[in-house]
C-alpha cells in the first residue's frame, strides 16, 4: 500500500467545555485523488480542515504527511508541508493585482521579481486550464476569479494538498463546472485535493472518495463509484429522514400585505430594489427565492419599516375587517391628533373636533364608531418606523438574517431576550420580567431549547437553540404577518423540520408568511407559492405545487441587462 | 513505513478561550493577583528606595503606611471614606454611557465644569464676603443646578455630534476635558486677578447639614464628608436599579450591545444616547457640586485631580456594576493613600508611589486574561512510532 499523502489520526479539537468540534477524527488522503468531505452545516469539516492547515491547534491527535508526522501550528507551517487551503471566504488584498497577492507573504529570502511572478502564474494557469490575467486588480474581479487567484496562490507555493472549503457555494453552475474540471485535471498531475462541501450533487460528480462526517466524527469512507446519493444522506443525517415537509393547505388567503412598486438605493447608491409589487396572503406561506443578496434582505427590511424605501407603497390589509388599515388602534392622543388634521369624521359627513373632551369619551366615541376614520385615508407602512407599525396596530414579526445581530441580543438571557418586543408594555419606569421569563420557560419547554439556565447568554447558545429562541419570540406575539429571511441557515435537519412546522402552524392561524429561503427543494416542499428575486427584480411567481427547479433556475439567473452577481 | 527517532514538537503552550468559570475562582484569582501586586511593588522597593536597602527589616513599615493610609486616625478614616465616595461618584457617573458603549473619557472635564459652575454661582450671587470664602447655605441649591446643567452641557454637546453625525465619541469626549481646563483658567483669571490662579482655600466650612453633624461626632468637616458619602451611596444604589431594572436602562444596554437589533425592536437610538449622556454629564456635574460645593467651595484646573480619568478604570475594573465599583473605587483610593504615606515615610518623589500603583492594577487587570482564556502546555514530547 503507498504511503498517503495526508493521514490524520484521532484528532480530536474542543472549544471551550462543551463543545467538541472533533472527536477522535481519523482521515486518510490519498496522491491524486480527490476527496470529498461531506457533512451538514456545522459537523466539524471546516475545523477540522483548519487544524491541517494551522489556523487551529489539535487538542489531540496527530497529523502525517506522507508518512511522516508533522506539526502545524500556523499556515506558515502548513505551507512548508504543501498544505495549502481555500477558504470559504477569500483572503485577498483588493487594491493589489492577482499576480501580487500571489506572492505576498512568501518567505523575503526569495524575492521574486514581478514580472517573473507573472509569466509563473500564467504559466500555472495555462497548465490546469485557469484563465487568469495576473495584472488584473482583485477589486476587478468577479467571485470565480478570485476564487482562482486564491487556488494559484497556494499553487504556486508549492502545496501538493490542496484543501477547498465550500468553493461552489458562491459560483454559477457553469463555473462550478469549470472548477471541477480543473481539480480532475491537478488531481491527474499528481496532487490530492480534498474538497468540504453539503452538497451531494457536486460530490457524485467531482470526487473519488467521500468521508462522510457528523456532529464531530467521522461516520464512513466510501468510495464515490461505489455509493449513491440516498446512501450518503443516510450517512450524512444517520437515518432515513422523511424528505416531506409538512404543507398544510391554505387558509382562506386574502390579500394582508400588498407591496407596489417599491424602489430601493442603498445610501452607497447602489439600486438593491426595483419596481417591485407582490401581495402577500393571509393564510398562505410565500417563498422567496433567489441567488444570495439579490434584495431579500432589503425587502423584508422596506416592510419592517428598518429601511426606508425610495417610492412606492406598503399597504397593511386589516383581517378583521379586511380592508386597509386605516386607523384601528386605540391610543386616544394619535385619535386627537389625527382628529385635528381634520381625518375624523361623522356618519353624517361632519368633522370632527374633539376639543375638551375627555379620554373617557374619546375611547367610546372611537369604540363605538360614532365617529369614522377617513376612508381614503390609508395608513401606508412606507416611511413608517418599526415601533409606528406596531402602534398603527399592525401585527407584524421579523425572523431576520442576522440572528444574533439584529433579531437578538447576544450577551442576555433568554428571558431578557424576550421581552425585547414587549419591555415597553405596561406604565410606569420598571420593566416586568415576570412575563418575558414565563414565555422564556415556555418555550424552552415546548420547542426543547438546550440552555443550561434561563440567564445564559443566549450567545453561548448553539445557532439552532437561538433560531428557536428566535422565531418562538416573534411567534409568540401571535403576529399577522411573519416574515422569516433564511431561518433554517446553519441549523441541522430537526430543528430545521421544528422551525418549518413552526411556519406551517402560523399558516394555519391565518397569518401571511413570508419565506425567504435559499434550497429550492425547501421552498418547493412547504411554501404556497414562490416568488423570484433576481438583482432587485421579481422576475416570476410560481406556484410551489407545481413548479420545477429549472424554471425557478431559470427566473433566478436570466439576466436582463443588469448582470446578476451575489458578490460583494 | 519506518519509524524515525525524531522527537515531534508540540507548542510549548497555546492558549484557548475558555466559558463560565466559576465565580468563586474569578474572585480567587483576583485577589491573588492583587497580592502578587502588592508583593512585587516591595520588590520594587527594595531595588529603588536606598533606606530599604540598608534597612531591610523596614519593609514592614513599607507595607505598614498602606494601612496607615486608611486607618492612621479619625482625619485618614474620613478622608479615605470621602475620596472613595468622589471616585465612586464619577465612575457611577460614566456606567450608564459606558454600558451603551458611548466611551465618555470626558468625566473629566464634565466634572470640572460642574466644579466651576456651582464656585461660579457662589462667586457672583454669595454675600461679598462669601465671594472667595465660603459657600453660603443658601446658595445650596442654586449652586447644584447649575453644577449639574453645566455638567449635563458637558456630555450633551459630544452626544448631540453621535447621534447626528456619528462621529467619534472617545476623541470627542476627551477633547472637551481640555476645553473645561481651559475654560477654568479663564474664569480664575477674571475671578482672582492677582494671577493667583486660585479662588482662596476656606478652612472654615460651616455645617451645612446639622443633624449629620451630630452623626459625625460633631465634627463640622466630617459632617460634609458624611454628606458627601451618604449622597453617592444613594446615588450608587439608584444608578444601579436605574440600569438593571428600569425600561431606560434596558434600552441602553440594547443600544450598547447592538444598534441594528436596537433599530429592529424600534429603539429611538439618537434618544437613547442623548438621554443617557445627559444623565452621566448630569452625574458628573453632581461630583462637581460635591466638590465644589460642599468640600471646599474653591476651584482650580487641578479641582478634579485626574479622577474623571481614573473613574474610568474604576467602573472599568468593575464590570460597569455600580455595586462593584464601591470595591473597586475603595481599592484604588486605598493604593493612593498608600503610596503617599509612602512618600512621606520614606522621604521619596512622589512619582514613585505612582509606578507602584500601576503596578498592582498591572497585576490586577492583567488576571483577566487567565479569567478568560486557558493556557495549555505541552505536556512532553513523544516518541515518534509509525
């Protein structure tokens, strides 16, 4: 048997007390192959990919290099050995040519002349198929290309391993395709390539052997001709998981949110939303599908008033009456002071003035309709900040992106953290904890929330324990609108079935949900109808019974004119 | 595949984050690390100070003057208790803008200002007489308004340029302590034209307060001290439910901890830090009146003496827990007297005992580390076996 090019033994990595990122890892890589390390969000592939190319440290284990053993403790070293890794996210210097960001940072004793550095990285390229002008600035560059810059660089170092962490998440199908073609042709020249993907689809097609890993260990090593797909998920998830999300059938849908023609420029300038209309139904889950930042994230941001967009209009429909808000909320000083611009008035057609009259008879006068809101008077959530919504009396909740940037705070508990809504309610200066802390409890106890207390930082948490924390808060308000953007992201497949049954069960209350979501096989399995996002524009929408993943494919990635990038 | 006798190198050590240790360690290696302080400045001593050296048996007496610096007699007592009280008053001051992470390094200043504006009332209002003496009781209250409006002016100006423009409230904050200094030097120029530079110091305080000074044994100073004191516990106290119970101190720490989840839940973020900062100037301006108004009715450009500086370190040292910082403020008063003792027991500069100071807060800030990360050494080398 020849000796491999990489082996690691029982590597095991910790961080903290509890949690074990790897546990007693063993690996083997062979020369000129190409392995796949396949596994969930969050199994411990990228740590322990890290481990060998020296951002981290084994707590344990060890590490061979053709059969030798080897330590690393930086990058450096891992250079050294030929180790080199492209991770998931670039780092590259943008004002520097593809060319100097090669070289940067290899060792000052061989100081490389720039135009020798240049016909190098041309020659490499010509010899694996990249193409690549190495005096082209990364500011310039497409993801692809740095992308390819980043696998020259380690290329040119030397490195006979070659590590990619996630690289297809950010490319187009063509460019993936085009990758794939070159790791076959450097894993023919000699070189072992281990690539880190979830994707199952990409590891049929590009490796020669899958290690499958879950929660931290290594669950099986198969080689890809021998195997097939629904083997690898079963590796992958350690049972046969039932691919049904449940759908219930919707609810009496009518129009709650209605959205027209919004446009949105971000203060860089840049033109994120354009012209975009949807209504949204109660009772009835809405995907949103689309390439990552092609204006989701905005949108859901124009509606929960975070963001102002530039024209158009956000209309609430009121269930109750099913008409739109005009004024249905109950605080007597926005009655008087709607009432002295002259927007009440009495069945007959007078005006009202309500000059020296007292709270109580105010309440009755509204309580009782004796006197009416302006018809054509709509209230429009455009330009209305998040707290204004809420006091127009809309019902609106936000599961947002940033889970623990946005929608939570990091450093309290979950008590604390869920009276971040509501800590208003109620007069007086104190805030009332006895509340927030009981619905704390009871979600813990109802969505089997994993905290040692009620106090711990809620940072400390794993993300499927604060995506829970999370959407239970903003469901627990009973909203009439929720808007979820990418609620299952990182989260491993049961909480992911918990949070989409959380969506479906407010469907079912008649509540509009909003999906923002990026696995089509998801938005086809549980949402209503998908609508597609493409560079600002709604390109289609589509009925999630019925539609296929090409022509969401298609409505995702046709351009028209403006070219669709999801790169920063 | 043949063994090779090379003996791997793990890192001698690395370091590693760690989570939730246990409180009662926390505070076991706080303390040690104060003692280790403690010890190493009589090290220092001992290399630095000549009568050390010929007399090493006086080392006792070295580590003596830091009790004497508290407990010497009824003078050092109150004197310790009122310094403590000053200290804790501005970093009480400092928690609320500090827990919005508004780095306010302007206490300062503020408090300079609010020093300045209750002299300043008692200067052009008090009876002639009282014009560079004494601070006339009835003065009292005029005097702590305009303490705590300047004070508030003080910290409301950077906080109106953060909320409008963001700009960057640490230069801002700071900038404003030399704007106060300088704005001293000229009201003691107009005030004390024989270039003085100082409004005359009053020995003579009366009792503001009667009744406490039955408390005090009578005593006239100590019955200002006592007021001083009991005012900033009160304070303390008050700031501390202010932050952990109130609906304004709940949405401060929201606004500190992250503006966007702050915007998310509708915070008004500009209100926020301009109410908060208005209320930490305003609390500065109160360690001015406490100053200015009842200690010694006098003012200078030295009037806070580097306190709104080292109130940072004392809130800092404490966590932003107004309970804790009455620790932490007593400590560092407590090392201060000290070293003064020092300086005059052993007949040296005064900058000396200033090195021991860092010293010890070297050791004790230093123990942070070991509270929150984990140093993992090799625990020996292997045997290489393929």
């Amino acid at each position: 048997m020849p000796t491999p090019a990489l082996e690691l033994k029982n590597i095991t990595k910790r961080f903290g007390h509890k949690v074990v990122a790897n546990k007693n890892v063993s690996l083997t890589l062979n020369h000129g192959e190409v392995l796949a390390i396949l596994g969930e969000n969050g199994c411990g592939k990228t740590t322990l990919m890290n481990m060998v190319a020296g951002i981290y440290y084994p707590d344990d284990g060890r590490i061979f290099i053709n059969g030798h053993e080897a330590v690393i403790r930086s990058p450096r070293d891992a250079f050294e050995h030929g180790i080199g890794m492209i991770h998931q996210h670039f780092k590259l210097v943008d004002i520097f040519t593809a060319a100097e960001n090669v070289v940067l940072g290899v060792h000052a004793g061989k100081k490389d002349n720039l135009k020798d550095v240049n016909s190098r990285v041309s020659e490499i390229a010509a010899k694996y198929g990249f193409s690549i002008d190495p005096k082209k600035k990364i500011y310039d560059m497409s993801v692809s290309e740095k992308q390819t810059v980043e696998i020259i660089k380690v290329l040119y170092r030397g490195a006979d391993i070659l590590i990619l962490d996630e690289p297809t998440a950010v490319l187009t199908l063509q460019e993936i395709k085009r990758l794939f073609e070159i790791l076959r042709r450097m894993a023919a020249d000699g070189k072992s390539i281990i690539i880190i993907t979830h994707k199952l689809n990409e590891v049929m097609e590009v490796s020669d052997r899958v290690t499958v890993m879950r929660k931290g260990e290594n669950v099986g090593v198969v080689n890809t001709a021998e195997t097939s797909e629904a083997e690898l998920t079963n590796m992958m998830v350690g049972r046969q998981i039932s691919l049904n999300i449940k759908r219930s059938e919707p609810v009496d849908p009518k129009p709650r949110i209605i959205v027209e023609h919004l446009d949105y420029t971000n203060p860089e300038g840049v033109k994120i939303l354009k012209d975009v209309s949807f209504t949204a139904r109660g009772g009835e889950m809405l995907g949103i599908a689309g390439i990552a930042g092609s204006g989701q994230r905005e949108m859901l941001e124009c509606i929960a008033g975070l963001i102002r967009p530039q024209t158009g209009t956000i209309t609430f429909i009121n269930p109750k009456e099913n008409k739109p808000v005009t004024f249905f909320h109950k605080k007597i000083s926005q009655v008087r002071r709607l009432a002295a611009q002259g927007k009440f008035h009495y069945p007959d057609g007078t005006r009202v003035s309500l000059k020296g009259m007292s709270r109580k008879s105010v309440r009755k006068l509204v309580r009782d309709e004796q006197i009416l809101f302006d018809e054509n008077e709509i209230m429009p959530l455009r330009d209305k900040t998040p707290l204004e919504i809420r006091e127009l009396g809309v019902k609106l909740s936000f599961v947002p992106e940033d889970r623990l940037g946005m929608g939570l705070v990091g450093s309290i508990g979950i008590a604390d953290n869920m009276m971040l809504r509501s800590y208003r309610k109620g007069r007086g200066v104190f805030v009332n904890r006895s509340k927030p802390k009981k619905l704390g409890q009871t979600l813990i106890k109802k969505l089997g929330i994993i905290t040692p207390s009620i106090r711990t930082p809620v940072r400390r948490l794993s993300g499927g324990n604060v995506q829970k924390v999370l959407v239970g808060r903003e469901i627990s308000s009973s909203p009439k609108v929720l808007m979820a953007a990418y609620p299952v992201r990182g989260l491993d497949i049961n909480s992911s079935y918990l949070i989409y049954n959380l969506l479906d069960e407010q469907k079912c209350t008649g509540t509009a949900v909003i999906f923002v979501g990026e696995d089509l096989d998801v938005l086809m399995g549980l949402c209503d109808r998908i609508m597609v996002i493409n560079s600002g524009r709604i390109t289609g929408t589509v009925d999630a019974r019925t539609a296929d993943k090409e022509t969401l494919g298609y409505l995702m990635t046709k351009t028209q004119g403006d070219k669709a990038d999801g790169s920063n | 595949m043949e063994a090779t006798k090379d003996r791997v190198k793990e890192p001698l050590m690395w370091i590693t984050k760690r989570d939730g240790m246990n409180p009662v360690f926390i505070w076991l290696i706080r303390v040690l690390a104060f003692v280790c302080g403690m010890l190493a400045c009589g090290l220092i001593a001992f290399a630095l100070i000549e009568q050390l050296r010929d007399e090493p048996s006086r080392i006792t007496e070295f580590y003596k003057c830091f009790i004497d610096g508290v407990v010497k007699n009824d003078d050092m007592k109150w004197t310790f208790a009122k310094d403590v009280a000053i200290l804790l008053c501005i970093s009480v001051a400092l928690t609320p803008a500090f827990r919005m992470r508004f780095w306010n390094t302007g206490a300062e200043g503020q408090t300079l200002v609010g020093v300045l504006a209750a002299v300043g009332v008692n200067f052009y209002l008090g009876e002639p007489y009282a014009r560079s003496h004494v601070a006339d009781a009835r003065l009292l209250a005029p005097m702590l308004v305009a303490a705590l409006l300047a004070g508030a002016l003080w910290a409301l100006i950077p906080a109106l340029f953060k909320a409008k423009w963001n700009t960057n409230e640490t230069l801002f904050t700071l900038m404003m302590n030399y704007v106060a200094i300088h704005l001293v030097s000229f009201c003691l120029a107009e005030w004390v034209p024989n270039g003085s530079n100082t409004i005359s110091i009053n020995d003579d305080m009366p009792t503001l307060f009667n009744g406490l000074a039955a408390v005090a044994k009578k005593n006239h100073k100590y019955s200002n001290y006592l007021t001083i004191i009991l005012t900033v516990l009160a304070v303390t106290v008050l700031i501390y439910i202010y932050i952990k119970y109130t609906k304004h101190g709940y949405e401060l720490n929201v606004v500190g901890e992250s503006l966007r989840t702050a915007q998310y839940v509708g915070i008004k973020v500009k209100k926020v830090i301009i109410r908060t900062m208005l209320l930490s100037g305003m609390l500065c301006g109160l360690a001015g009146f406490l100053i200015g108004g009842v200690l010694d009715c006098t003012v200078n450009t030295e009037s806070v003496g580097g306190q709104g500086f080292t109130g940072i370190m004392v809130a800092w040292l404490a966590s932003f827990n107004p309970l804790i910082m009455i620790l932490t403020s007593a400590i560092i008063t407590f090392l201060n007297h000290g070293a003064s003792q020092i300086s005059t027991a052993f007949d040296i500069s005064g900058a000396l005992p200033n090195v021991m100071i860092g010293v010890v807060l070297f050791f004790v800030i230093g123990s942070e580390f070991f509270i929150n990360y984990k140093l993992n050494f090799r625990k020996h080398a292997r045997e290489v076996r393929a």
